[in-house]
C-alpha cells in the first residue's frame, strides 16, 4: 500500500544539467530517463531515484579522490613538490 502525501518530492536537479561520462547528470546524478519522467514518476518511485542519486554521488566522489591522490603519488615521484605545482 502507497503511503500519501501531501507535498510533491522537489527535483534534485541543481542546474549544472551535463551527462558525464556514463550517462549521468554531473549536478543531480539522475539518469536520462529519470530526468525526462519525473513528473511522472510516483512518490515512491521518485525517493528510489534520489537514493540512486545519493549512492552514484558518493561513488563519483570516492573515484574522484582515488584519482587525485593517484596524480599526487605520480607527481612525488617524479620528483614535483607542493611549490611546483
């Protein structure tokens, strides 16, 4: 059974509005699809989709990080310190 509700589930949409690399808005993380049917999508529906939308930030972020800490690894090694960069 569908719980009610009373106000409408705002769109995460942040307004940078760019597919990355897999598909997915940089600014909300909202697929293709959830982005189109959003106002179609039941209340439900629509807190799995910021769930999604919170666990595919998280992800982009760690992998962001694994990555900058990889060029900084890459760069002590060959010998850059802090005032070359």
């Amino acid at each position: 059974m569908e719980q009610l509700e009373f106000f409408d589930i705002p769109s995460p949409c942040i307004g940078v509005c760019q597919a990355g690399d897999k598909g997915f808005c940089l600014g909300c993380y909202r697929s293709r699809e959830e982005r189109l049917y959003w106002l179609q999508l039941t209340p439900d529906a629509k807190r799995k989709v910021i769930k999604a939308c919170t666990m595919r930030k998280r992800r982009a972020q760690q992998q962001s990080s694994v990555k900058n800490n990889e060029q900084a690894a890459s760069q002590q090694q060959l010998g850059f310190g802090e005032a070359d960069r």
